[in-house]
C-alpha cells in the first residue's frame, strides 16, 4: 500500500551548533535500522562483486526530487550525498556533506559548513553554489513530496565556497532532518539542464559512492563503484570507496518470483517479501532485514468529495475495521495494528488507539444515522442506490486489500477493488477518480502529517480548509519540541475526530537477504545503505 509519486509528466504527485553539532530527535523516531537474524555476515569486509537485489517495481522515474517511491530511493540513495544523516537508532541528525551546522535563534535560518574534497561524478566540487542551485530549482517543482520541505523558501545566501545560509520566512522545525533525506540530496548544477523527462530517466548528478550506469525500463537499474569516494556519512563504517563493484536491481513485480529468485540464488537480496515467504528466509543461509516504518501508516486515503463527504459513513469505516484480524490474518509478527495516524517509529508519535476501537456495531448505527440501510445481500443502500466505494489500487493488488473489503462487507459497504497499471493509477488519483486509496509515506518526521494531508498543498483527499491547516502549520515551525509535540498530536485528533483517514496498520520493510551479503543496513527512513555492504 505504498504510494505511487510519479505522473505520466514524471512529476510527484504525492508525494524532507557549530564543531560537528549532533541534533537529537526524540527516541521514537529511531527505527532501528535492525536485522531480525544478525547473520553472515561477521567476517572481515571484502572488495569486490556485483550484488543482485530483487526490486519490487520499477519506480519509472528515479529522480529523488520528483519522487517518493521506495523502489526509487532505495537506488538513488547511493547515487547522492546528503547535507546531514540521521542516525537510525537514536534519531540524532549528524554531518555528513556538511561538517558542522546551527540554527538561528527564530528558527528561520540553517547555516553549513561543508567539507572539502567533495566532487560530483562529473568531477565539479560539492560546495555552496551547487547547494543553492539544488534547492533553488528543487521549490521550482510543485509543492509536494520533497518540495514541500522548502515551503517558505527565501534563498540561499552563499558566504564563500563552503558556507552557506539557507532561509525561510518562518520558523522550520522540520528542515534540518528534511536534509538527512534523499529527496534534498545534493546535485551537480548540471543536472538542471536536463529536462524533467530526462532527469526521471536518470539524467542527474550525485556525489554519492556509486553512480546510475544505466536504467532500463520494466527490466533493471544498474550502479557502478566510484573508485575516488571519500566523503561518506559520519555514521559509515566504511570512510572510502564502497566496497562493491556494482550494484544490479531487477525489476521483479510479483513477490512469489523475487523469493523464488533469492532462493536459487539469482539475487542474494529480495527486497518487500511477502509475509507469507518470510519464514523460509529465517536461516539456512538466508536472514530478514527488517525495520518498522516511521510516517504515516498505510491507510485507507479518503476522497471527500461523492459518499465520503458525510463524515458519518467516513467515521463508520474508521471503527468498522478489526485491525487485529487483519494483522493476525495477513501479516507476520513484522507488523502491528495501527494506533494512530503515524507509526510508532516516528518522531513525536502518541499512541490514539482508543479512537481506532473495532466497533461494528456504532458503525452500523452511523450508517443508519446517514441514511443507508441494509438491503439485498447485507449491502446498504439510500434512495435505491448501493453504498459502493472504489477502491483505486497500482497492480499488482496487496493482500491486505482483499481482507478489508471483506471487513467492511461486514457492516454494509459494497467495497469494489479496482486494481490498474501504476501510470493509470497516478493519473486517475490525480483527477479523483477513486472513492478510496491507500497512500502511506515513509520519513522520521512528523511533518509527513503536512505533506498528505494539508489543504493548501496537493490535496488528493479534497479536504476543505480547517483548523487542522492551523495545527499542520504550528507542527511545522514550532519553536520547541513541547510545543511541537502539541501541533502534532492536535493534527492527528483532528483527522481521527473527523475520520479524515483510516489508518489500518503499521508497515514495515522487510527483505530476504543471503548471508553471503555483510554491512548492509537501513537508513533512518527505511532505504537501502549500500555503502558499507559486500559480499562474503
């Protein structure tokens, strides 16, 4: 149920103190980075290889500023650097192109020190001109996904080639870890001569430790060692080149195939198992990587506009889902039932469990209450016409959703899973042909809460304008984290009050890795880390 972020345009749709300064998030954002089986992996690293990982789709566009999309992250993570890193396990924002970094007293201004010896793969230095360049076209592009960490944007100033000041005109309580994420990472200034089209393509330019060999369509991405890396993340083990060779994603859709794949040893990685295919995974040579997701869980996305304008039938499926049952039937022991709107992994979470209680029975009352009442088949109608919702899906269709259609059948709704290509699916929720959707997004930040669910941004739920603005906006540039935390848990009342999402479950990355594969983790917001990995 992750989202797809990238149109037919390839733009988003949908779609973050000086001497080496460590800002510390609260403890909930950190998601571990974990293995569930520490495996092969002890052993001195070695040089050398091509690791072959089983990707779950292909992302059609890898641009991290024009998309969201794991499938794409998860590749062009190690093609661009970062101004700073936040380190999974603590939550603390670290340098990493940026040696040291502070905060003006108002919150308005972020000053960067950067490091020296930095080069783009085209051999251009990584300095305060291109960093202004980045962000300056990066708020060119609609004011979603990694765009929309900028809203408020005033400039760059550039103080000699490695200082630079970065301004907004208010108080940014989210920006110093919107630039530990791949969508603010760091391009050569000549990337911005490419087109959008070309850029989605691969037509962009990183300091990262490998770079795109090349990327063809429905069949794979290819990433090749930069030999003269030598500025990773303060968090690396590794402070050289990448040990690896190459790096090869195939793009494999359907899930049976990739853990087929990883068992034959066609690839040593399947990335998104499916929970079913984990246990054969859990030894004999084989381990789970896994981490909880931190965000905004996977949810059931709400077009207000049609049947779900009446907050009544949008309240009935809020409580008409046994979120339990769906873990305990669908799921492994990787997942959890969801207790608010964001996960648990995620900065500044409080637990709203008690407005997601199971209660068929108050959700048949608020159906009656709306005027639809049970007719032929148990299915619910209103002046002769049937309580049907669409459910707009990309193909291939989760498990889940068949379970949810069958809970929700229970107290009356007709739920009709319509399952299209990804590129149809972008384009029909961007014009609201759905009822229902399902778009969570994965980032160790709150703020996330604004990028889905503000009314001034993309709106693909048509949200009116509300207090829960006011709320999104406070979250955004608080000046503390006490007063943070009260925008932010104000934000998630308000959308379970109002039942403006129904959030299902807590996700999870979960990919079945050969013990031939050491070093690899996951960074903070669940992507790939390539840098340190190798193969035994």
């Amino acid at each position: 149920m992750s989202p797809r972020t990238t149109g037919p345009d390839h733009r988003p749709r949908l779609r973050l103190a000086l001497a080496l300064l460590a800002v510390t998030l609260p403890v909930a954002a950190c998601s571990g980075g974990g293995t569930e089986n520490a495996g092969a992996s002890g052993g001195t690293p070695r040089d050398g290889g091509t690791l072959l990982i089983g990707s779950e789709a292909d992302p059609s566009c890898l641009d991290p500023q024009q998309t969201g999309q794991i499938a794409a992250l998860d590749i062009s993570r190690s093609v661009v650097d970062t101004l700073t890193d936040q380190d999974p396990k603590t939550g603390r924002i670290v340098p990493w192109l940026a040696t040291s970094f502070e905060t003006s007293a108002d919150g308005r201004a972020f000053t960067f020190v950067l490091r020296e010896g930095a080069t783009f793969s085209d051999g251009k230095p990584v300095d305060a001109a291109a960093v202004k360049a980045t962000f300056d076209n990066l708020v060119k592009l609609p004011a979603n996904g990694a765009p929309s960490y900028l809203r408020g944007y005033e400039g760059t100033t550039v103080d000699g080639a490695q200082r630079l000041t970065v301004k907004f005109d208010a108080p940014n309580a989210q920006f110093l870890q919107a630039t530990s994420t791949t969508g603010l990472g760091i391009l050569s200034p000549a990337t911005f001569s490419a087109s959008a089209a070309e850029r989605c393509r691969g037509s962009f330019i990183g300091s990262g430790p490998y770079v795109l060999d090349h990327y063809t369509a429905n069949q794979e991405a290819v990433l090749k060692k930069r030999a003269d890396y030598a500025w990773p993340s303060s968090l690396a083990t590794t402070k050289g080149a990448a040990h690896l060779d190459s790096v090869t994603f195939s793009f494999i859709p359907e899930g049976g195939a990739r853990s087929g794949a990883l068992g034959s040893g066609q690839v040593q990685i399947a990335k998104a198992l499916q929970p079913t295919d984990e246990v054969r995974f859990k030894g004999n040579g084989f381990r789970i990587l896994s981490s909880p997701a931190p965000g905004v869980v996977p949810p059931l996305s709400l077009n207000h506009k049609g049947i779900l304008a009446d907050q009544k039938v949008r309240r009935a499926l809020l409580i008409g889902v046994d979120r339990q049952e769906l873990v305990q039937t669908v799921f492994s022991s990787a997942y959890k039932p969801a207790t608010s709107v964001l996960s648990s992994a995620t900065p500044f979470y409080k637990s709203a469990g008690d407005k997601l209680r199971y209660d068929p029975e108050g959700a048949g009352a608020l159906l009656d209450e709306a005027g639809w009442k049970k007719g032929a088949g148990g299915i619910r109608a209103k002046n002769g016409k049937p309580l049907s919702l669409t459910w707009l899906i990309p193909a291939p269709m989760p498990p889940a959703d068949e379970a949810v259609q069958a809970q929700l059948r229970k107290i009356g709704v007709d739920v009709k899973l319509k399952a299209v290509p990804p590129a149809a699916y972008v384009e029909q929720q961007g014009k609201g042909q759905f009822d229902l959707t399902a778009v969570g997004v994965s980032r160790a930040d709150p703020d996330v809460l604004r990028n889905l669910f503000y009314s001034k941004g993309s709106n693909l739920w048509h949200l009116p304008p509300s207090d829960l603005d006011g709320f999104l906006e406070k979250q955004a540039a608080a000046p503390d984290e006490k007063s943070r935390q009260e925008a932010v848990t104000s934000a998630v009342d308000w959308l379970l009050d109002h039942a403006d999402t129904v959030p299902l479950y807590e996700g999870a990355q979960v990919h079945g890795v050969s013990d031939k594969v050491g070093g690899l983790e996951l960074d903070a917001s669940n992507r790939l880390d390539l840098h340190d990995a190798w193969l035994g």
